[in-house]
C-alpha cells in the first residue's frame, strides 16, 4: 500500500457541545477523540500526522498531548469550513503525495475502513475517494449523491437537501483520500455556500466532473456516528464500549454482565480473568490472567498479577502482586506495592507504602508513606499517623510483627523484626527488634531474645 499523510480536521468551534472544552478533547472511553482518530490514522500506515487546530488550541498542552507528540500541528485562523481548514494544513502536509483527511469528530471508523479507502484510491486513480456509509438515520450528515453508472458525484448538506435527497440514506463519514498536489489547487476554488463556509466534500462534484472522484463503505454504519453534541458523545461512548468488551471476550476474558462493565481504551487483560458486575476499569490498568475483580470494582493507572482478587475496592497508581486479595470495601492509593500473596481485607485504606508478602491488613486500618515487611499482622483499626500537620513520615515495621489491635504508629517510627504491638498503643518512638511496646505513649514490656530462653516463663 502507497504512502500517506493523515490530516485531521480539529479546528472547528463545536458549538452544539456547549463546552468551554473544545469538542475533540472530549473523551470516549477514557481517550480524547483527537486521540482517537490520531490512532485510527497510525494504525491504517499514516507516515505523519498533521493535526490542524484553532489559534486558541494549538498551543494548548492537553491538545498535542491528545493527538501524540509524534503529530504536526496547522493552525487554520478562522473556522471557514472543512475546506478552508485542509487548506490550511498545505505547508505542513507538503505540495504532492498521497493525503488521508479525517474529521477530528469521527472516532469511529475502523483503521480497516481507511486501509479500503487508500485501496479503492490507488486501484482506481481517482482524485479523490469518499469513505460513505449507508445509516438509519441519515439527519444531519452529507447525503452521497451517486450518477446514472453508479458512482459518485456529489455531497449535499442536510442544509441544502431538497426533500427527496433527505431521504438518501448513504452519507459521508467526513475520511477522504486524496492527491494532494490536485488538492491544493481545487481547494482554493471551493465555492463559499450559503452559511460563508467552504465545504471540503464540494471537492467530490469537482473531481466528478471529469471522471475523477471514487467512494469506499465502511463495513459497518456505526463508523459513521459521529460527535457534534453529548448525546452523540454518549452514543459513539456506547459503540465504543461495545467494541472493547467484544475485544476482551474474544481474548479470553469472562465478563459477566458487560452492561454494566465499564473499560477504557488501553487495557490490559489476560485469559480467564473474570469480571463480575460492575466493574469501572480506567486507562492505564493491566490485569494478569485468572482474576476475580468486581464486583463494583475501580481500578485506575494499576498492575493487577495473576491469580488476585479485588472485590468491591477501589485500586489506583498501585502494584498488586500475584494471588493477593483485596476487599471487600478497600482502597489502595497511588505508589502503593503489595507484594504476591497478601491479603487487604476490608476497609483499609493504603497509600504510597509496601506491604510484603505474606502481610495480612484485614480489618479497618490506615496504612500511609509505610514500609512494611514479610508475614507482618496489621491488627484491626490501626492507624499509622504519617502526618505532623506540615510533613508526612514514613514508618517502617519489619519482618514478621504482630501490631496489635488499634495501634497507633505516629512517624516517623521503626519498628524492628519480630517485634509486637499491645492493643490501643500509640507507638511514637522506635522499637527494637523482638520488643513488645504497650500503652500511650508506648514502653517497652520486654525484651527477649528469640534464641535465649525466657527465666520467669512470662510473656
Ligand atoms: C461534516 C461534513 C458532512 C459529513 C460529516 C460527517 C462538511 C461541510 N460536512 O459535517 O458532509 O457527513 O462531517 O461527520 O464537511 N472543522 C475545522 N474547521 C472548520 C470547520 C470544521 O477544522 O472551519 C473540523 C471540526 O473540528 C470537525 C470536522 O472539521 O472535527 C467536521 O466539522 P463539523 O462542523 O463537525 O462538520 P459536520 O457538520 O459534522
Ligand atoms: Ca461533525
């Protein structure tokens, strides 16, 4: 397949979404639509990119961060239409070659559909080639108008559409394939149309005239929804939805309600993995193979090892390992690592902390900024108090200590292997390795040493 350029159109107002946002920024699926499209047109073979903006975007952070850092970017002045805004990409996209042009709003046509567009315009020679699709509901979309032999010859506005042409069900997508250097030229004679814009689909009738325009269809017309307002935000998000879960079944994972499982664009899961009900799971998560998540789980930005299992918790920014059981009614925040094999029960909230292997947080606790070691037993309703009101303090609890039930940990703090905690203390000072600490603020009740034998036989 021949070499192209992709542009995307993404300077226009978008005024019908009544945002301060500009309409491509939006998201579908966890993704701006300008990042979708920008992935459209990589994954159909683009070369490059141009991305053309408005004044006011084209130097928005968030706007080259959605189209990729790999794009260019073409500021068109004014929105004066389709036409006027591919003009202005000229310099950017270069004087001759192939152009591949997108509409920054149509997030759903398939690379597949673009591959058959480039296809259908280096088989055939044309000009210009259309990517149509033939819809239910036609309103508010170009009509196809087609000649005696069956090939196209023009696109009408729903604006401009007398009566029986309103009732052509095939339209155009907004994706063409064109030669650019014939673009150039024909693009500065696009006739202005009623509403002072210059339409880019006029270029169709243009290249008609002699024989020169072409058409592909998308292989299925929900390619064809775009997003003008939030509630076509909300329809192309529910065929996008779709699509993401149709791809995570055929991969080998077990949804079982998908209506109510919601996951984002750039999600990773591995086979057998169930998802029970009502599951949100965000950009940026990976879950391995044989889990058991939800249900009414969130996962955010998080690596989820084989074999775990999250119910009803809320996990972002965090590592959990292989095997390891969260919930119900946990929530492990940002930096947090728990290694394979331990157990958060329920309501523990843990944040930028470690928890070894081994470690069981069962009941009500606060674990925050901590270091937390092997085999350890969090005792129900511990607290660290990593906060002084100006700073945060780590705590570190070694290998294999039992903090007894509502301890208080104020940090920073260290407390040594093998070492434990009486109920209710409020630890504000180290403990050593093997010293058991009681009361407020907590004292050390003995010492001993693991090899030695105890004199008195106490405790
Ligand atoms: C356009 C097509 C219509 C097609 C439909 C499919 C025209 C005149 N009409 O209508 O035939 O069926 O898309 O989605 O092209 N834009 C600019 N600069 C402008 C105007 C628009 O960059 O001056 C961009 C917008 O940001 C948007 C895209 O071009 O991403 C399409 O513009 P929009 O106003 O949404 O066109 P439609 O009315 O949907
Ligand atoms: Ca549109």
């Amino acid at each position: 397949m021949s070499n192209w350029t992709g542009v995307i159109l993404a300077a226009g107002q978008g005024t019908r979404m009544r945002s301060d946002l500009p309409k491509v920024l939006h998201t579908v699926c966890g993704v701006p639509l300008l990042g979708h499209v920008a992935a459209v047109m990589r994954a159909a073979g683009a070369d490059r990119i141009v991305v053309v903006a408005s004044p006011a975007t084209a130097e928005m952070a968030r706007f080259r961060e959605a189209a990729g850092k790999d794009v260019l970017i073409a500021v068109q002045r004014e929105p004066l239409g389709t036409a006027h805004a591919l003009l202005s990409a000229r310099e950017a996209a270069g004087a001759a070659g192939k152009l591949v042009v997108g509409a920054g709003d149509m997030a759903l046509v398939r690379p597949e559909s673009v591959s058959t567009l480039v296809g259908q315009h280096d088989s055939t020679g044309a000009r210009i080639a259309m990517l149509t699709a033939t819809v239910s509901d036609p309103t508010g979309l170009g009509r196809v108008i087609r000649d005696r032999n069956g090939e196209v010859s023009a696109v009408v506005e729903e604006a401009e559409a007398d009566a029986s042409q309103k009732l052509i069900a095939e339209v155009n997508t907004g994706w063409f394939c064109l030669e650019a250097a014939w673009a150039w030229d024909a693009l500065e004679r696009v006739r202005v149309s009623p509403v002072g814009e210059r339409y880019l689909p006029d270029l169709v009738a243009t290249a008609a005239l002699t024989g020169h325009a072409t058409s592909a269809q998308v292989s299925d017309a929900s390619e064809a929804l775009g997003v003008n307002t939030r509630v076509q935000l909300a329809e192309v998000e529910r065929v996008l939805r779709d699509r993401v879960r149709r791809h995570h079944m055929l991969s080998g994972v077990t949804i079982r309600d998908p209506q109510t499982t919601y996951i984002d664009m750039d999600v990773e899961i591995g086979p057998d993995t169930e998802l029970l009900p009502g599951n949100h799971i965000f950009s940026g998560t990976r879950i391995g193979a044989n889990c058991e998540i939800g249900p009414n789980s969130m996962l955010r930005d998080c690596t989820i090892g084989d074999g775990a299992t999250v119910i009803s918790s809320h996990i972002e920014g965090a590592e959990i390992g292989a095997g390891v059981s969260v919930g119900p009614f946990s929530r492990i925040r940002a930096g947090t690592r728990v290694e394979p094999g331990s157990y958060i029960g329920n309501f523990a909230e843990i944040k930028n902390s470690r928890i070894g292997s081994g470690t069981h947080v069962g009941h009500f606790s606060y674990v925050g900024d901590a270091e937390v070691g092997r085999d350890v037993n969090i005792g129900a309703g511990t607290v660290t108090a990593n906060f002084d009101g100006q700073d945060k303090h780590r705590t570190v609890i070694g290998d294999r200590v039992k903090i007894g039930s509502d301890t208080v940990i104020v940090a920073p703090v260290t407390i040594g292997e093998d070492a434990s905690t009486g109920a209710g203390a409020v630890v504000n000072r180290d403990v050593p390795a093997r010293a058991t600490v009681v009361g407020v603020p907590a004292k050390t009740l003995s010492k001993r040493s693991i090899n030695e034998p105890k004199k008195d036989g106490s405790g």
